[in-house]
C-alpha cells in the first residue's frame, strides 16, 4: 500500500506535463490544426519557416500538432484552460464559438501586425467577425463555382443544339442550365428498368455539406437578418430555391433521382474525394465544386487536364521521371527531344552560375527545365505553365454558376478555413506573430496554392496565378472577389440550420408534402432553436413571412 | 473487532485504485450529467439552472420523437431477427459436419472485422448502380431499391447489415449448447422426440439463460446503435435513420446544447432500463437454470 501511494506521489512530482511554457529563453506555442496528410506536412512547411526565422528571432517555437475532430477539441480544452494558442478551425465555428467566449477578440492584435480589412476579400473579413469584432484570421479560402465538362457537351451536341443551346459554352442562367441539363440526362434500360446514366445537372450533391445549405443564395435569398436573431426560411426566394430543386424530381422521377444519387453518395462523407467522384467518372455533366477539384483531378483523372495536349509533349511529362543525374545532353535530348529548338527544348537565359546551361522543355500543362553541369544532368524540376495557359488543354471548364435572378451576377458561396486564438490562451503575442507570419503573402499563397484552395487577400500576386494547380483559379479568385460572393449566414448556430436546411432539400427532392409545408415547418423549427440559443422568449419571431401565408 | 475492521481497511485500500476510478470516471460523470440535464450549458459558461425545462422541450421536439420511433423501429427489426439467426446458426455449427471449425470461423470472422471497415464494405454491397446486391438482383431480373436513399428501404437496409455481426452471439450460443446435457437428448429420442422436438424441448429451454442473456446484451446494443447509421446514412434520408444516440451526439457535440444532450441521455437510460426490466420480469416465465 505504502508503495502504491509512493508510487502515485513520484508521478505527482515528477510525472509528465504538458509543454506550453518557456523553455530556457523560447515561448513554446502549441498550433492544432484540422489538416491531415499532405495537406497538414504542407502546413508543417510554414511552421518550419517560422521556427527557423521569425521564431527564432523572436524566441518563439510553434510545435504543429494535426488532429481530427479539431472543432470540439478546441471547445473542449479551452473550457478546461489548457487549450492550443493557435486553432485552425472552419468558419463554420467562428460565430458559435465567439458568442460562448472561447474566442480572444483579434482587432488590436491584428492592427498591430499589419492584418487590416484592405487586406483582405470583403467576404472573408467579414466572416471572421461578430458583432463587429474581429474573433478569426482567414487562412485558405474558397469560392463555388459551375464546372461542366466539355467533352460531354460535345458528345450531346446535337441534341443542345436542338433545344438552341450553345456546346461549346457553360449556361449563363438557371433556367439555361436547366434546359443543359434536360438535353444532356441520358438514360439507359437495365435489369428492365430504366436508368438515369448520366445526369446534365442535378441539385443538392450528396458531399457538398455547407454548399447545399447555401443553395438559396443563387435566387437571392437571406437565411437570416443581418443581426441574426431571425431565421427567413419562408421568403418567395427560398421558395423558388426548393422548388427549382424540387423541379428536378419532379422531372427525372423520384426514385430514379434517388437511385442515381446513392450511386455516389457515402453516407456522411459523400465520395468527392475518390476517384468515384461523379464529375470525374463523368455521371454528372455539371456540378458546382471549390478550386479544390483540381486536386482530385491531378490525383485521380489527370488525363481531364490534359485532354488537348499534343501527344509528344504529353510523352516528354511521362519521361520526366527518366530523367536521372549524370544524363548526358544527347541521352536526355533522345528522350525528351532536342534542345535548342523551336519545338522542343532551349537554353533558359540567364546562364546559370558557374558554368552550369539549364534547358528548359515544354510539357504540355508543365514546363521541365533541367540544370546541366560539365555537360550532365545535375538538377531536374518542373514548374506549372501559367494557370490561364492551361486551360486550352482541359477536358473541363469553371464558369461563374449561373444566378436566378436576372441581373443578380457572379453569385457565389464563399467559404473559410480560419486561425483563431482560444481565449484561454497562454500565449495570445506568441499566437498572433505565428498568425501573422503564416498570412504573410508568400506564405498563405503558397499555402493556398498547396491545399488547392484561393488566398484570402484581396490583391493576389502574378505568381500565385502561375503555379496555382487549378487552370480556372483566375475565376475562383474572381467569384471571390465579387460583391455578390456571400458567406454564411450570421446566425451563433448555423450548424443546426444548416442540417435543418439538409432536411429542406431531402424533403424536397422526396418530395414529401408541398415545398411551402416544408419550408414552414423548417421555418418554426429553426426559429425556435435560434431563440433558444440566444435566449430569447420561446415565441419570437415565430410568425410567418408571406410565402406560408 | 479491530482486526475485522484492519481487514476491511485492507480490502478497501486495495480495491481503492478501482474506486478511485469509479467514483472519478464513472460515477461523478454520471451524476454530474443529470444535473447538467437539468441546465442550459455550452461548456463554456457555467451551467445555469433551468429546473425541468429541457425534458419539456424534448417532448415538443418532433426530431426527438421522429428518432425515439427509428429507434424502436430498428430495435424491433434487429432484436428479434438477430435472435433468431445467431441462434439458428449456433445451432447448425453444433452438428458434427465436415469442415465444422472452418464454418464457425467464418460466421465469426465478420464481428472481427472494424465496424467502420465493415460500413464501408456494406456500402458498396448495397451501392444502386455498382453494387453487388443489386447486380445480383438484376441478373435475376428483380429490380434492386436504392437501399440507403429511399426511406423506406434505408432502416431494412441497417437491420441486415446488422447481421453481419452476429458472431458474437453465435460462439456465446455454441457455449451455452455444450453444456447441455447429452443425456436428456437421448431420453426425448426415447420418448419419440424428433429433430425439431428435441430443440424445443431440451435445446431452448436448457439455452434459455443464455438466450436471456444475449437478449438483455441486444436490447442495451440495438437502442444505442450509433456507428453504422452514421458512417452509412448519417440519418438520412430525411431523417430515416436516424437515431436518439445521434440526435444526442448532434445536440452535445456539434449544436453544443450539453443540457440538452444530458436529459436525452438520461431519458435514453430510462427507456433501456425499462425494456431491461421488462426482460427481466418476463423472464421468470420462460428462463429455466439447471439446477433450480
């Protein structure tokens, strides 16, 4: 007994703790954020650029931790005062969490460090704030955008030139995306039933979360007030919204909708991250996605962006590999054709220091440029060509999606990973210099560009267009941009409108009593709720607005 | 006296670590939970009274009622059906037939494989378009449902993916058959009993506690399944399947209504002690133990 207790004591005195003070003259700081994998070793990079410059300089070490679940580990430690000083959550968090105090107010922090609104898109400086306090920092951002695939548009271009449709363009309003659609919708006999094979469009994606919710906004409508203590599920707006969506059962027939949608779907995750991805396999001819779909298209579908390249050129990317140190020119020239030429490749001026010649061959989407010393291989890499230039080559296009309203342009949902600094932080300087580096121009547009994802800022550099990994970032940057590009609503629980606004949509496309009924029912429901949360008398605001009526 | 008291002290010091823990990890949250149920609290500030008002609000909220019935709905799916097949499998495996060990591994090898791997698996064996179920299906000309999408073939669809994992049930049942004594098979083949009288006159009556005990185990497992609706539907569609123990998960964790969430947790243990009890008190009818 006595040495269990001795035992029990030593771990007291002497046991681990956790390591968030100095240590010697360094300020520990600890940065938890949501990304895994390539994406949080790529976050890593900024936390080893700072630790090895401003950090060290300063005397402040950021030690990366990468977790699932960030959301409720951020609440949780924080209520228990051992939070991280740096979390890098998602916007959908930012107001819930702030109007619980489990955020530090950033304004002062934030002028102090140059992080100001100019400097930002409107869109996403405004979502980081509540009540007119700055309570986040965005870091990658994103835009909602119309892909459609070309190569579908041309293999239905005569039934869309039929119906006096265009295929060689992206539609420029609902009701012409609608009638792309209908045109494109292929349908197949199986098992003797018929099948929905490939859908021009269909609403609501199984794995487009936040997205879907969103829908709305491309008729014009507000979810809530702007002070968000009103929810406005029953606007003329949200109802043209559900009945557009409503429409497409309506159309293609509710079960084979709902057959061809769980073709796709995976439960809670939705598979747009696989190479099942239904734009990418080609079942769905339109879809609205983030600038992250280049990604999965590099990862899974490569040949969507290289669909024009000229065969040699698209040889010479697969031989880039080959490549080895110590190549002499003419081995290399023998695969990659010859150097110094108008067609292939040619000296890259200036001449690189001491002697070396660098050689520089297109390759279609990418450029190769290899570093000869004594007339060998030395060094080998390649750079994207110019965004913009790529898209001569790509199977697909990204086009604003197209709005309701008439003359309501450039509509899009725009969306947020972004930094906060719990409030029961230690270390609230130490936390803001890290935030401060990793929004850094260079930084976050190398960390942007790395995640597939836009930059916050309001004025992007020509490298940043350069060596984006998606060929349309230019009209993401520009939805983004936009004054129509609206983030999420300001309401401290969106996420419990938000799976409200999911039930909207599966009701809908069910099509389970009329799109007012559900609309009003939701209204009630969420109206209730928001009162509950802010703690007003359970009948506020409980009346109808005149669509229910 | 001072010796027996010494003894105790003893025995409580070493039994402490387990109190320790009981009282600190067990106990006090439990407690604690049902004063929070009677709170408004978002983890961040403190809790504040509201008296009974979250158990009020839970019998207003249609959702909390739409998952009460999906859950019973699936319990009265699984629980019976999941009964009947282990114990029918059970039963098959304790014939003596070639290869006897190979099948009782292969009904076992599923409980052993991750719920999440499983999920995955399943969805893909009930995937409309590239499924195997529905490929299966049409080659016999029978037009397969989409059986996570539709709401009416969603909950069907959970029920039998919850088979899957009967192997658990089946090796406790396999237990339960070797002690059951060979002598009395032979006196019902004796009394003229044949196969299907020789189990339900010496098999179940003799396996009943067993049963009792898989069933009580089932009742508690079924009313708070939580895993596979969430990785497979996540509730839907259209709140189809979609359960009290997720509706208590989305309250506590992502609507941050920990209040709230505690009063459904406590109503949630109400319910199961409640079908527990009916187990029990039912039992005394149809549960023989050897020896009584």
């Amino acid at each position: 007994m006595a040495m269990m207790i001795a035992a029990g004591l030593a771990m007291l005195v002497f046991g681990p703790r956790p390591r968030s003070s100095g240590l010697g003259a360094r300020v520990h700081i600890q940065y938890w954020d949501k990304w895994t994998g390539l994406e949080a070793d790529q976050a890593k990079q900024i936390v080893d650029a700072f630790n090895s410059t401003v950090g060290k300089e300063k005397g402040i070490w950021v030690d990366f931790v990468s977790m699932s679940q960030i959301d409720r580990k951020t609440l949780i430690s924080t209520a228990a005062g051992v939070p991280p000083d740096v979390a890098g959550l998602w916007d959908t968090q930012v107001l819930q969490f702030a109007s619980m105090g489990a955020l530090e107010p950033l304004d002062d922090y934030a002028r102090r460090n140059g992080l100001t609104r100019d400097k930002y898109k409107r869109v996403y400086y405004n979502g980081c704030q509540y009540h007119g306090t700055l309570y986040a920092i965005p870091s990658t951002v994103f835009s909602t955008a119309l892909l459609w695939n070309k190569e579908i548009f041309q293999q239905k271009a005569a039934e869309l030139r039929a119906a006096g449709l265009d295929p060689n363009r992206a539609p420029r309003t609902l009701a012409e995306l609608d009638k792309y659609a209908a045109a494109i919708d292929t349908w197949v006999t199986r098992g003797g039933r018929k099948r929905l094979e490939v859908a021009g469009y269909i609403p609501l994606l199984p794995d487009m979360g936040n997205g879907n919710a969103l829908t709305s906004y491309w008729f014009g409508a507000q979810i809530a007030n702007p002070d968000g203590t009103k929810v406005l599920l029953t606007s003329p707006e949200m109802f043209a919204a559900y009945n557009w969506i409503r429409g497409y059962s309506e159309r293609l027939g509710e079960p084979a909708l709902a057959e061809f949608r769980s073709g796709f779907s995976s439960g809670a995750t939705g598979l747009f991250d696989t190479p099942q991805n239904p734009f990418l396999v080609g079942w769905i001819a339109m879809e609205p996605q983030g600038a992250w779909v280049s990604a999965f298209i590099e990862k899974y579908k490569p040949s969507m962006d290289r669909a024009h390249i000229p065969p040699d050129q698209l040889q010479r990317e697969k031989d880039f590999d080959s490549l080895k140190p110590g190549m002499r020119l003419e081995q290399v020239e023998q695969l990659l054709g010859p150097g110094n030429s108008p067609t292939g490749g040619y000296t890259v001026p200036p001449q690189v220091p001491g002697g070396a010649r660098m050689f520089r061959w297109p390759a279609g989407v990418k450029e190769i440029y290899v570093t000869f010393v004594d007339g060998k291989v030395s060094a080998k890499e390649w750079k994207w060509l110019p965004a913009k230039m790529r898209q001569q080559y790509c199977q697909w296009g990204a086009a604003p999606f197209p709005s309701g309203v008439p003359g309501l342009e450039n509509v899009t949902s725009a969306g947020m990973d972004v930094w906060v600094i719990p409030s029961t932080s230690k270390h609230k300087n130490e936390a803001m210099e890290f935030i401060a580096f990793a929004s850094r121009q260079d930084q976050i547009e190398k960390l942007s560009s790395d995640h597939c994802n836009l930059s916050p800022l309001s004025v992007e550099s020509p490298e940043y267009f350069q060596n984006h990994p998606n060929p349309y970032v230019d009209v993401f940057e520009a939805l983004a941009a936009s004054p129509n590009a609206r983030g999420l609503p300001r309401l401290i629980d969106w996420p419990q409108i938000a799976d409200e606004l999911g039930q909207v949509g599966e009701r809908s496309y069910l099509l389970e009593g009329t799109t007012a009924q559900i609309l009003s029912d939701a209204q009630r429901r969420c109206q209730q709720e928001l009162n509950k949360a802010l703690d007003l008398p359970a009948n506020t605001n409980l009346d109808l607005d005149e669509m229910a009526q | 006296m001072n010796s027996e008291i010494r003894q105790f002290g003893k025995g409580v010091a070493f039994v402490s670590p387990w109190l320790i823990g009981f009282v600190a990890f067990t106990f006090l949250p439990i407690a604690v939970s049902f004063y929070f149920s009677l709170c408004k609290f978002d983890l961040l500030q403190p809790p504040r009274f509201i008296g009974a008002r979250n158990y009020l609000d839970l019998l207003h909220d249609r959702v909390f009622w739409q998952a009460t019935r999906n859950t019973f709905y699936y319990t009265a799916m699984v629980l019976p059906a999941g009964l009947l097949v282990s114990l029918g499998l059970a039963m098959l495996l304790n014939v003596q037939v070639p290869g006897r060990a190979i099948w009782r591994t292969v009904i076992f090898m599923p409980s052993l494989v991750p719920i999440v791997s499983s999920a995955m698996v399943w969805m893909w064996l009930l995937n409309p378009r590239l499924g195997l179920l529905n490929v299966l299906l049409m080659k016999m000309h029978v037009p397969g449902p989409p059986w996570l999408t539709d709401p009416r073939w969603a909950m069907p669809a959970l029920a039998l993916m919850s088979l899957w994992g009967v192997g658990n049930a089946v090796v406790i049942y396999l237990a339960g058959l070797q002690d059951v004594p060979i002598e009395l098979y032979e006196a019902a083949e004796l009394d003229g009993a044949g196969l299907l009288g020789r189990a339900w006159h010496v098999t179940i009556p003799l396996l009943s506690p067993v049963i009792f005990f898989n069933l009580v185990m089932a009742i508690i497992g079924t009313l708070q399944v939580f895993e596979i609706p969430y990785i497979m539907t996540n509730g839907g569609p259209a709140r189809s399947t979609y359960f009290l123990s997720m509706y208590l998960y989305d309250n506590a964790f992502a609507y941050l209504q920990m209040g709230y969430a505690s009063a459904m947790a406590w109503i949630m243990l109400l319910i199961v002690l409640a079908l527990t009890g009916l187990a029990f008190w039912t039992s005394r009818s149809w549960v023989h133990y050897q020896g009584r």
